[in-house]
C-alpha cells in the first residue's frame, strides 16, 4: 500500500526528517522559507498531510479550494492561531498540535527574559560589544532584585505551571496566577499561587508579569493601553505566548514614558518584522522567537507529531487533536 503523501513546510531536526521519511512519503521544503497561501492552495490538492508551523498561515486565502486531499494538519508546535479552524473544519480537515514536550524549555526562556531584563542585561551587553565599558561603579546599570518578588502569571497551563515552578522554588517569588477557567486547588498548591479572579486584579499587584496564554482574535491585545496602565511603573511585562496579546504601540508608548519598568519579548505582532517603535527602547529586551529553541525539544515536537500522523494513518484518534 502507498505510503501517505506528506509536505514538511519548513527544515525540522535531521533526526526527526529521517523519521518521517522511513514512514512516509515526504517533501521537505529545502529552501526553508515560508510558503505563499498559492503553495498551500497547491498542495492541499496533491498531499495527504501538511505539517505546518506558526509561519504559516493558514487562513481563507490559503485555504480557498474545493474537494482537498488533505486529511490533516499536523502543526509543529503547541500554538495554533495560525490555522483557521474553522475553514479547516469545513473541509472536514483534522488539526492536531504538540503540547507538553516544549513546556519546560519555553519556560526557561521566559525566566531567562525575566532575569535579562531586571538586571539589565542586555544593555550590559550592548555596552560591551560597543566598547564603551569604562569599567565598575557604583551607579552603573543599577536593576532590580528578583527574588521575593511577586509574579504575576497570565494563562495557567502547562508553560506557566512550569514558569511558576522556576519562579517560586528558584526565587521564592510569589506567585499571582490569572485563567479563564479554575485551577485545581492541588495544581496551585504546588507553588503556593493564588488565582486572581481578573487579569485587571492580578496587574496592580505585580513586580512582574508573565504572559502563557494562547493567541488569537479572542486574546489580541489582551494588554492594552488601559491594562499597562494598572501596572506598577516599576513593573516588568514578558511575553513568551504570542505576539498579538500585546498592543505593541501601546507598549512602545508604556516604556518611552517610563509608565512600567521594562518588558522582554520573544514573540511579535506581524514577526519576522518588528515593529520600529520598539527598536530603540532600552527598556526593551528581544529575543528571535527562542521559546522552544533546544535540540531536545524541536526534536520531541518533530516526534509529537510523527505519533499524531501514525495514529490518525492507522485509524486511531490523534491524541493532540485541537478540533
């Protein structure tokens, strides 16, 4: 019997490509660049499977086609705002996601910003590499103290159950914790967080805050003007969940005026391209999209979906199904 046809839209772990192609009948995209939604319109007609990732996007211009053949989209990632799952749904298409296997390394990077920004490290760094350094004193880039402190923490799941769990055992913060749903009272209890009945709660009482929720239309700018300004000014915003919960505008305006204490992104509204109204904020910590960026992890997200596809090829129900 053939082997299902699957397109691999960007370059994913030798490992994990030599895996899929043992088991499938693959094309990778060498050139490793997005596709244009032609090329998705052309290969919703000619494959099997596409296994997509949060550059693709996936919405009616990609999607406009009659009678696909593809049966499944296998999204290399745990997001998925990127697909139009309505439109999917319609063609009777399954989308499944990779939840879990990149939890704790997208959380590492989110302390990692956490720390960069309240001790000012990325200006440390700029000074150094510019050689502008003149050396230990006593005023120079003074930041902030972390441990103690309270973090607040948006969106409750698995990656900000593993922030809090760096946060409070690591740092004896204090952790605030916002979700749309309730938390079990023994998930809580596991770094003595409280949950906070409304992001506008949470706000005003936070050194720092953590962003874990997902994206979408329903989330975009979750913090707006209004919600940066129930922060302390001396508060800090990271963000390692999508680029569109944050009015980017708004918070270039937050930091020019000195209104919150600083913020580190990992993920942007309209990435790969930055909006410039933050490029030149100090106050500002960036990073290329780095949340999942270990060997270990793209790895495991590459092997997450080889099990989605080998279960839904063999008739079985995909564990990681999201419609």
């Amino acid at each position: 019997m053939a082997k299902p046809r699957v397109l691999v839209t960007r370059r994913w772990p030798a490992a994990v490509e030599a895996r899929l192609a043992e088991a499938f009948d693959v094309r990778l995209n060498t050139a490793d660049k997005p596709l244009a939604p032609e090329d998705f319109r052309a290969a919703m007609r000619d494959y099997d499977a596409i296994l997509p990732t949060v550059t693709d996007k996936l919405g009616a211009p990609a999607l406009d086609i009659d009678k696909p053949q593809v049966r499944i989209l296998a999204n290399y990632g745990v997001g998925y705002s990127h697909i139009d799952l309505d439109s999917v749904g319609r063609h009777g298409i399954v989308v499944t996601n990779t939840p879990d296997v990149l939890s704790e390394c997208t959380a590492d990077l989110a302390m990692t910003l956490l720390l960069m920004v309240a001790r000012r490290a990325g200006e440390g760094e700029r000074e150094l590499r510019a050689g502008q350094w003149t050396g230990w004193r006593p005023t120079h880039l003074v930041g902030t103290k972390v441990s103690g402190k309270t973090l607040g923490i948006i969106g409750y799941g698995r990656i900000g159950q593993e922030m809090a769990r760096r946060a409070h055992h690591g740092f004896g913060m204090k952790i605030l914790a916002y979700n749309r749903s309730p938390v079990a009272p023994e998930v809580l209890a596991q770094c003595q967080a409280t949950q906070v009945a409304s992001i506008d709660e949470l706000l005003p009482q936070c050194d720092f805050v953590s962003l874990h929720c997902p994206g979408g239309a329903a989330n975009r700018h979750l913090i707006n003007s209004r919600r940066l300004g129930l922060m302390r000014p001396d508060a800090f915003l990271i963000n390692t969940a999508r680029g569109e919960v944050i009015d980017e505008m708004a918070l270039s305006h937050a930091l020019w005026f000195e209104s919150i204490g600083g913020a580190a992104l990992d993920v942007f509204d309209g990435e790969p391209n930055i909006n410039p109204a933050l490029r030149d904020s100090d106050r500002l910590v960036m990073l290329p999209h780095l949340g999942s960026a270990t060997r270990e992890a793209r790895e495991a997200m590459g092997f997450r979906v080889l099990d989605n596809l080998e279960d839904f090829f063999a008739g079985r129900a995909p564990r990681d199904r999201v419609n």
